[in-house]
C-alpha cells in the first residue's frame, strides 16, 4: 500500500518506521526545512520524503497518516479528503498493531498527570505496562517490538482522536472538557467531539471512567454508554455515583457494583489541590478496572511525586516559592493551578493565545493575584483584561526578565507561578523548553 505519512517529528517517525516494516511504501511529507537526524532517518528507512512544505505528492497515496502537530484543514488534507483517500491519525494505525489492552486518558487538563500516575500504580503493583502516546514513546514505537505483554497506558490529545476509526481501548478516562485549541477547531463543539470520540467503539467488554461533575462529560457518556452498553464509572467530589470513585467526608471511596472500598483520606494524597483529587479519583477508578489491588492504588496515590512542568517547584528562596507550570497551555489549568494556593501569587502568564476567555479566571486572579507579569504575543491582552485586578502589572520581554522583576515584587509567603495560560510558539520550541528557561532563571537567582 503506497502511505503517506505528514508530519517527521516523533509520532511521525514512529508510525513511518511501523509502516515500513508492515510492508507499507512510505512517504514522508514535513511542512519545516530537513535536519540532520531527519535525513539520517529517511536514509536509515530508504523510503521517499520531502521537506520544506507538502506537495501534491502527499496525494498520491492510498492513505495518509497524521501526526497530532500536523492541523486537519490544512490545503492538501483538504483536497485528499475531496478525493477520498483514508486519512488517520498514529495512534489509529499503531491500534491495529496492538494487542494489549489499553487505558487510554484524554482531557482537556490532567491527563499527562493522571496517565503519569496510572503508570506508577502499575509500577507499584509490579505489573508490566508501557506509557506512551503524548507522554512517554510513541505508540508506533512500542507495538514495533512486538511485545504484547502488559497494559499500555496512553495519553491521547483531541488531535490524535481526531482521525481514528477503529481505536479501541479497553479502558477509556475522560478527565474534563473546556474550550482549548480553538485556534485548530471550527468551535467548542468540535473541539468537543474529537474528546468524545474515545469511547465511540467501546463495547459491552470495555469500560469508560469519567468525571460525573463535569455536566458536559456525563451527558456525552451516558447517551454513549445507552448506545454501547460498556461499563461506565464516574468520578465526583460532589455526588456519589452509583459505580465509581467518590470522596465522602474527606475519604476516597471506590463503589464497584454492590462492594465499597474505602482508599485513603484526601489529606493523605501526595499532589495538592482539588484538581488532583479528581486525577487521583480517574486514576485510582481506572486502575481498578483493570484489576489492580486496592493496597497498591492506596500506596501509589501517598507516593507520587508528580510531572515535571505542572505545578512544579522549583526553589524556595527567601521564603519565596517558584512553581513551574509552564504546561498550563489554557485558561482552566491556570484556574486550578491558582486554586491550589492560598498564598498571595506572583503570577508570569502569556503566549500565544489560544482563543483565551480570561473573564473564567478573573475572580481568582482577583483575590490571589498580588502582580502580574505578561509574555509573548498575548502580553498586551493579559495586561488589558486582567491587569486591573492586580496591584502590580507589568510585561517582560524575556523569561529571564520575568523572573528578576517577579523577585523584585514579591514578599515572604508569596509564591511566584509560571502559569501561562497560552502555547509557547511565540517564543519557544515546546512547553518544555518554557518550563526549562523558568528553571533555570529561577535557579540563578543569587540568595
């Protein structure tokens, strides 16, 4: 089968040396001018590419694979679509390859913390697994060893789901759904759909873990659930749904049919926040459901140490903590990470706007915000529309100014947040280099 494959970042690579070794004549098609490991790969694989943009040599294909970086209106998915040519995404084609059961976690926040502690209940219950997808390797790239063995606990984006069609996880978790990515979707609506579509094959032998408070969430899983008849298990802090994880009084319960297991109380988790209840609820639940003891769920939830770039510290200095979240890329993630403290917050935000609502955070910002301090291309917005709930405003050019100007307002007990609120392509490679940059500021603050 003549494939094409957009996109030569990881994901992409990945799934073009699966094709490959399927059989498959793959072409590899990337939008950015070629580097040096790139050409190294081509030549390694022996398959056809191109760089520098997408021809209409993309189309002469019987199907075409996209990497999640890679967005669906683009020109020439326009026209493969006009002409009929398959399209999907990397974790569709990797699924027809695996035969291990999956957990697959989406969200529109959390789910990197969430699948990063499934992954540690598994360690903990010294059971075999792989995490992959968003986190991790790449999908492509776990089913090419052929072990089967184990769980693969997978992190899937709206823009992996985009392109399935018969991706089926044994176990899917739907965290929460807010608008974000609205600059890649038509609206919310479809933004929405793409997150939903997890659970679109489940059957009666699969179940889907999903946050009961969320109206939106429980409305799209009951109607699936009536449809496809797969186990369904909320998660809620404010009701006690029928099958689930719940917290009453305090402690984390966990309801499956007629027996109740009480885990451990909420002061005993090891993330702080309301937000991480909810990811240790959809963790804990999901874990279960596939059949890991309560014992090693209870211990896994006391020692987990979190993920680099959320809510992250960084240093304490005098009496001052630096908290890294460069990974809050929407306004809901800074809405928890905000709520997670109740100290006075040196606040660093801005980026490349996402179609932002700030007003959803401005209550908070309100009463927490001491100074904020704006970014990147969205700095004049953040300023405009939340710099008057603020004492302090003011807008930085660089990370490393940021930093210095954040030491210079704040006071003991405050903690300085990177939350951003906004992709990082303004000014950096990925999230990960922002979170990096803040670090290393923060690190050569002299005491």
């Amino acid at each position: 089968m003549r494939v094409t494959v957009l996109g030569a970042a990881r994901s992409g690579k990945a799934v073009a040396r699966l094709l490959k070794s399927a059989g498959a004549l793959v072409f590899l098609s990337e939008r950015s001018r070629t580097s040096e490991s790139q050409l190294a790969f081509v030549e390694e694989l022996r398959i056809e590419s191109e760089f520098g943009g997408h021809s209409s040599r993309v189309l002469d294909a019987e199907m075409i694979v996209v990497s999640p970086g890679v967005p669906s209106n683009i020109p020439v998915l326009r026209q493969a679509r006009a002409r009929g040519i398959a399209i999907y995404s990397e974790v569709e084609v990797a699924s027809w390859f695996c035969h291990a059961p999956i957990v697959a976690i989406t969200g529109s926040n959390g789910k990197t913390t969430t699948s990063s502690l499934v992954a540690h209940i598994f360690d903990t219950a010294g059971l075999d697994y792989v995490l992959a997808g968003n986190i991790g390797e790449a999908f492509s790239d776990f089913v090419s060893t052929g072990d089967d063995t184990g769980t693969v606990i997978l992190e899937v984006s709206s823009f992996q789901l985009d392109h399935i069609d018969r991706f089926k996880p044994k176990t899917s978790v739907i965290l929460n759904v807010t608008p974000d990515h609205l600059d890649r979707y038509d609206s919310f609506d479809d933004y929405a759909a793409a997150k939903f579509a997890i659970m679109r094959n489940q059957s009666e032998d699969d179940a889907v873990v999903y946050n009961y408070d969320d109206e939106l969430v429980r409305s799209a899983v009951t109607a699936t659930l009536d449809r496809n008849s797969m186990a369904g298990f909320g998660f809620s802090q404010e009701a006690e749904p029928e099958t689930g994880a719940f917290v009453r009084d305090h402690d984390m319960v966990i309801r499956t049919g007629t027996s109740e297991d009480v885990l451990m109380t909420t002061d005993e988790l090891s993330l702080p926040g309301r937000h991480n209840v909810y990811n240790s609820l959809a963790a804990a639940m999901a874990a279960r459901v596939m059949e890991v003891r309560a014992e090693s769920i209870r211990e896994s939830l006391m020692t987990f140490e979190g993920v680099r770039h959320r809510l992250e510290l960084v240093r304490e200095l005098d009496n001052v903590h630096y908290i890294n979240d460069s990974k809050a890329t929407n306004i809901n993630a800074v809405w928890y990470a905000l709520e997670s403290y109740d100290a006075r917050v040196i606040l660093i935000a801005g980026g490349r706007d996402k179609g932002n609502d700030y007003s959803k955070i401005a209550d908070l910002v309100r009463q927490k915000v001491h100074g904020l301090i704006a970014i990147g291309e969205s700095a004049e917005r953040v300023l405009s529309e939340l710099g008057h709930l603020t004492s302090v405003r003011l807008r930085a050019e660089s990370m490393d100014e940021a930093v210095s100007e954040a030491r210079r307002i704040a006071r003991p007990g405050d903690v300085v947040l990177l939350s951003p609120a906004c992709a990082s392509f303004d000014m950096f490679a990925n999230f990960e280099e922002r979170g990096d940059a803040f670090k290393r500021a923060v690190n050569e603050l002299k005491p």
